[in-house]
C-alpha cells in the first residue's frame, strides 16, 4: 500500500475518503503532456490530503491543506466533489 511521508508523518492514501477528483487538462489535443489528476482526500477528521498526480509521468505531488484551501479547491471543481462523502464530514449543502 502505496504511503508518503510529510512533516515525518505517514500518509496512506488508501485509508482516506476522496472527497474530490477532477482531471484536468486540454481535451482538444490527442495527447496533452501537461494533463493531471487532482484529488482531494479527508481523512476521519484530521487534515486535507491534496494529491496531484501527472498523467504522463504518474508521478504525484502530496500537499497538506487547511479546510479554508480544501473548499476553495471544491469550490473551483465543483464537479468533482463526491457528494456522498461531503454529506457524511459536512452535512447535506443548503439547497438554493
């Protein structure tokens, strides 16, 4: 089971609820060398997990964000929110 270590702290990806996955890239072309993959994970009410991964490449950029950058994140992809785990951490969203 894939882990990363930030701040001599071990993260496993796999033990966490994605939140939000968005792929991001230009779909006009056949192959975009800059194309990745964002996803947001919460995990049990600790911290945000940022993973952004190069398609091409595969490799992956963990980050640790505060629940203030993980909504501005939902909130610039909100597409991508996995509604059934934003319910379970943060209640049904006010209907408009």
């Amino acid at each position: 089971m894939p882990s990363y270590i930030l701040d001599g702290k071990r993260y496993v990806l796999e033990k966490r609820n994605l939140l939000c996955e968005v792929y991001i890239g230009n779909s006009k072309l056949l192959v975009d060398l800059n194309s990745k993959t964002i996803r947001l994970y919460y995990p049990e009410g600790k911290v945000f997990l940022l993973d952004t991964i190069q398609d091409i490449s595969g490799q992956h950029e963990l980050k640790v964000l505060s629940k203030k950058e993980a909504f501005l994140i939902m909130n610039q992809y909100p597409e991508g929110i996995q509604e059934s785990v934003y319910i379970r951490y943060f209640g049904e969203p006010e209907v408009l």
